[in-house]
C-alpha cells in the first residue's frame, strides 16, 4: 500500500496570473479512499493529474512513500486514472480492452486469459467478453474502464467524476463496487467529485476544495458536525450560522444569548452554526430557546422542512414527517440545544 504526500503543491497555467492550485497540503494515508470535493474550476482534477503526473507543478511537491516523484514518468509511478468518459477502445471488444495494459506488458497469453476472468466476474461481466463498448450500457462500460485500470495492479487509483455520467440507480450500483473492490484490493484511492452525498457515502476522508484551497480534510462526519468554516458549513448543507460576539461558553448576538458546549474559536468575534435537524421546535420557552415564525413547511417524504424567521433570520429546520399539522404562518419557539452548537471562528 502507498502513502501519498502533497506537500505546498501549486499550480499555475501558462498565461494564467491566478493560482488553480494554492500551496495544498494533504497527507493520504496507505489504503485509505479520499475524495477531492468542490465546486467546477476548483482546482481538483488539477490536483489530481499532478498526482498522476499528467500535469507540470508549479510549486510544492508529491510524495508516494516519502520518495518525491519529481521527473518520474506518469506509467512508472504505479499510478492508474479513470475518467468519467470511459475512453475505451471502440474497435476492440470487452476483453480485449480489459487485457490491453498487460499485453503492452507483453505478458504470457494464459495469464491474461485468467487475469481477464478474474477480473470480469469481480465486476459481474461474465459473458460479455465479445461485446464491444456500443454494445454495453452506461453502467457497464464504466465497470469495464475501472478493471482494465486495475487489472495491472496499480499502487494508487484516481478517479475523475467516475460516476457523473451515469443515472441514479447505477451510480447506487457502482458507488458500492468501487467501495467493495477498493477495501477488497487495499488500494489508495482518490476520487475527484463535486457531489457532497457521493463524497459522504464513499470516502473515509474528504478533502473540500474551493478556490484552489483546501478548505478542510477531515471525515464525512466532522463536516457536518465540527466545520472548520462558514464555507465548509454552507457546502454541506449548513445555512444555520450567525454571527455574534463569544464570551467564554456563551455567543451574544442581535438575537439573544446562546449557551453551548463546543468550540474552536477565541474569545471575540465569532459564528454560531447548528445543522437543520438539530433544532426543536418545542411549546415553552428557556434557555436557547427563541420565537419564530414558520415561513414555509415542505413534506420531503422522510422528513418535513421547515423555513422560519426570527426578527428577518431565516433558520431551516428539519421536523417529524408524522407532524400533520400545516404550521405555516403560525408562531413557534425554537430550542437549540447547547451540545449541539458549534461556534468558529472568521
């Protein structure tokens, strides 16, 4: 298994006076699956050719087990890439494309045959091995481009959008089989995506990128619940933050005063967030407790989504979809509880 470094990695195309990539640090430990998370024009698949060796670097460098791979060639880092367009060979047929990489290896006709195999039933290819890539589904010619990636045994796996070309329930289908063959094979995998639940469902660490920057890397979980910023918040989903003044375990703002219970910022200026399906709506009020009125109340089937104001404060609010009752209009008291606040800093 590989370690892969970036260390104050940058890049800057010719012409180009801005930075598509902004001094990034990223340590990716052997064996784990990372997601290169953000927006189009963020700088992830940049990153990620860097990494692979397809793109020059400007600045910085990328490390594979602590050896730099400065002037090493894209086929001699153990590296394999697989796009979103699946790039297979049109005029050649399922096995034939899955075997190309070990005949440019000149490997022995029967380890290919049985490597070809192997590989086909590990993705539920069986009997297609004739077909040629016209012949297969969306679904299915992806799972072709990801064997003959791996196939070769690479010591690292990129992925680039892997999954945008596909519909729903195939990108349900193949988010598992990567997740299978990657945790089956102990490969080190990135995958560059701009879907925050893709990147949930599938990484044991994302890193979010905006701007050229790694905003924060760090688990799914900690996203939703610990963001280091107010733009790591409002990226997964977070509109809940307000601004106030912090004062040891209490947050005064224009709308009251906040206890909590867990922080990251300094005594001074600072931002209240707490996510949608942590605040109640409750009959009496307390502490952390405020009035509101409900703007808009949306049945999601799972849950109900509420939009309410608090003197001109809009807060969303995830409720029982069981509540039946229309509370559009009506006044309520929000309760935010203290263990579920989190305050940052700028």
């Amino acid at each position: 298994m590989t370690e892969v470094s970036l260390e104050k990695l940058s890049k800057v195309y010719d012409g180009s006076k801005e930075a598509a990539v902004k001094n990034i640090d990223l340590l990716i430990k052997p064996g784990e699956l990372v997601a290169l998370l953000g927006p189009s024009g963020c700088g992830k698949t940049t990153t990620l050719k860097m990494i692979a060796g397809l793109h020059s670097i400007t600045g910085g460098s990328v490390l594979f087990n602590g050896i730099d791979m400065a002037g090493v060639k894209p086929e001699k880092r153990g590296v394999v890439m697989v796009y979103q367009n699946y790039l297979l060979f049109p005029y050649m047929t399922v096995e034939d494309n899955v075997a190309f990489g070990l005949r440019m290896r000149h490997e022995d006709k029967k380890i290919i045959k049985d490597k070809v195999a192997e590989y086909m039933k590990l993705v539920q290819l069986e009997g297609l091995e004739k077909r040629k890539p016209s012949e297969l589904s969306g679904g299915q010619q992806q799972r072709v481009a990801l064997i003959r990636a791996l196939i070769i045994g690479p010591q690292i796996l990129l992925l680039d959008e892997p999954l945008s070309n596909l519909d729903a329930h195939l990108r349900d289908e193949m988010r598992e089989l990567i997740l299978r063959i990657q945790k089956e094979l102990k490969l080190t995998t990135i995958f560059v995506t701009h879907d925050q639940e893709e990147a949930v469902l599938l990484a044991d660490k994302i890193a979010l990128m905006l701007d050229g920057e790694i905003q924060q890397y760090s688990s799914p979980r900690e996203f939703y619940d610990k963001p280091r910023t107010r733009r790591s918040a409002a990226f997964f989903g977070n509109k809940n933050v307000l601004e106030g003044e912090k004062n040891g375990e209490e947050l005064i703002s224009l709308l009251g005063t906040f206890n909590f219970t867990e922080s990251i910022a300094q005594d001074g200026k600072a931002y209240l967030v707490i996510r949608p399906e942590n605040i109640s709506i409750v009959k009496d009020l307390g502490q952390n407790t405020l009035k509101a009125v409900i703007d808009r109340q949306i049945y999601m089937g799972t849950y109900n989504r509420y939009i309410a104001h608090i003197e001109g404060k809009k807060w969303e609010i995830i409720g029982d979809p069981e509540l039946n009752i229309n509370l559009e209009g009506t006044k309520v008291n929000l309760y935010f509880p203290p263990d579920k606040i989190w305050i940052l800093e700028e």
